[in-house]
C-alpha cells in the first residue's frame, strides 16, 4: 500500500512539473508587435479585394515580406517600430500600385496619368531607402524615422538637403489668391511640421499660368504666395522664418496647351530649408 502512495505521489508531481513546464514555456513564448498585427490585417484586406488583390504582384509581395519581418519580436523596441513602420510603407505602395493598375484598366483615356501615378509609386518604394539616408545625414539617426513619417505626411519631395511641397490651385479661390477653407487640412500639416523643426526656415513660392499678362500673372502669383504666409504667421509661425515670393509663369511644370496643365501650372511650392548644421 505504501509503495503505491509513493507511486502516486511521484506521478502527480510529474505532472505538476509538466504543467509548471509548459506554462513556463508560454510566458516565455515572444509576442507579436501590436503593430505588426495591425499591418498584417491591412495587408489581409488587400489581399481579400478581389479588384486589386493580383493588379500588383510584386509590390504585393514585397509587403507581404516586409510584415513577416515586422512580425517577428525583437528585444530592440525602436528596431520594432522601424519594421513596423517599413511594412506599413510597403503595403501603401502595393495598395497604391493596384489601385493605379485598376484605374488605367477601367479608364483607357487616363493612361497618362495612371501611368505617371505608377512611376511615382515605384520612386517611393525605390527612393524610401535612400530619403531615410539623407534624412539621417541632416538630422541624425535617431530622428529620421520620426523625420521620414513627416515628410510622408507632408507628400513632401526631398531636393537636395531641403523638402518641397506643393499647393494646388484647389487650395485657392477663384482668381487663385484667397485661401480656401477647405486647405486649412493641408496646411495645418505644414504648421505641425514647422512646429516640430524650429531651425527650419520655408521659401514661399507662387506660380500661375499664362493666361494672363507679365505683370497680372506675377501680381497674383505674390498674393498667392502671401495668402499662404499669412496663415502660417496667423497659426504662430514666426515671420522671420518665412520669405513669399511671385515667379509668374515663369517656371511651368505643364504645358499651358490644356486646362489640366494650366491647372498644374497655378501652385505654389513652400521649400522648407534644412538647418544652416545640415548644410554645411
């Protein structure tokens, strides 16, 4: 009777260390990034649309490589969020790529623009790497993963050390010099860019098309410029930080020939400088 109370006890305590094993084993089973789920269940979705899940293949699988290695957890909390952030990039320019191959399939007559749509997409992908290398050279590897998720807001265009971005004449009203209330969205990103990088300073720069003569166009192209200033000072930029200038049509992006061109051609492009250190 003894031997088998003996036996008894000695199974159920190797039972309880298997379970104290197994649990063990669990607590110390790493974790998912939270992150990474989120951009796993973005990439889910697009991959589920069947208008765009198979429009971009490469793109599709260069995000689906970029989550799985997001989903692996790591000790390193910033080299985390990093890979967090590189697969929400890589699934934006798949969902991007897709979205453009949908458009020129449904809308022949669009080609032109879809296809300069694309291009820019692939820029992106193919331009991340080396932005995110300028960026640090400017301000430092600790702040340019921070810096890169800025100017993605911005839809900003790096040019050299500096960043551009421009203004539709959506923003504007009629003539093309009084501020919309509906552009307070994009330029109150500006603002909080500004805000967030005080060494910076910002060239305003005003643009129109041809339509009209030497002097009106640079005349309106200046107000232009000086609407998009006022609202910045108003928002508590300082002035000293801001110049506002008119070029007329001098410097077109377009032809003049349509009215979409002309349209691309009435903008005006705030270049935000690096800080003098940067420079150097």
């Amino acid at each position: 009777m003894k031997t088998a109370m003996k036996f008894k006890s000695l199974g159920a305590g190797l039972v309880a260390a298997a379970v104290a094993s197994i649990l063990a084993g669990c607590a110390a089973t790493p974790v998912t990034p939270a992150g990474a789920l989120d951009a796993r269940a973005r990439l889910t979705q697009l991959q589920s649309d069947p208008a765009l899940a198979n429009r971009a293949p490469l793109a599709m699988q260069a995000a689906d490589d970029a989550v799985r290695v997001a989903e692996r957890p790591d000790a390193d909390s910033n080299l985390e969020a990093y890979r967090i952030y590189m697969a929400d990039r890589k699934i934006d320019v798949a969902r991007a790529e897709a979205e453009t191959r949908l458009a020129e399939d449904q809308r022949p007559e669009l080609r032109a623009e879809s296809e300069k749509a694309r291009l820019d997409a692939r820029t992106r992908e193919l331009g991340l790497s080396q932005n995110q290398t300028a960026v640090a050279n400017a301000e430092g590897a600790d702040h340019a993963a921070d810096l890169q998720r800025q100017i993605d807001l911005l839809q900003a265009r790096v040019a050299g050390s500096n960043l551009v971005v421009t203004l539709g004449d959506s923003l504007f009203s009629d003539d093309g010099t009084v501020l919309q209330d509906s552009s307070s969205g994009d330029l109150n990103r500006l603002v909080t860019f500004l805000d967030r990088y005080p060494e910076r300073t910002a060239s305003i720069t005003g643009y129109t098309d041809n339509r009209g003569t030497d002097d009106g166009d640079q005349a309106r192209s200046q107000r232009s410029a000086d609407s998009v200033m006022s609202y910045l000072v108003e928002q508590g930029i300082s002035p000293d930080r801001l110049s506002a200038s008119g070029m007329g049509d001098s410097s077109p992006v377009a032809t003049n020939d349509s009215a979409i061109g002309r349209q691309q051609n009435r903008r005006v492009e705030v270049t935000i400088h690096a800080p003098e250190s940067a420079e150097r």
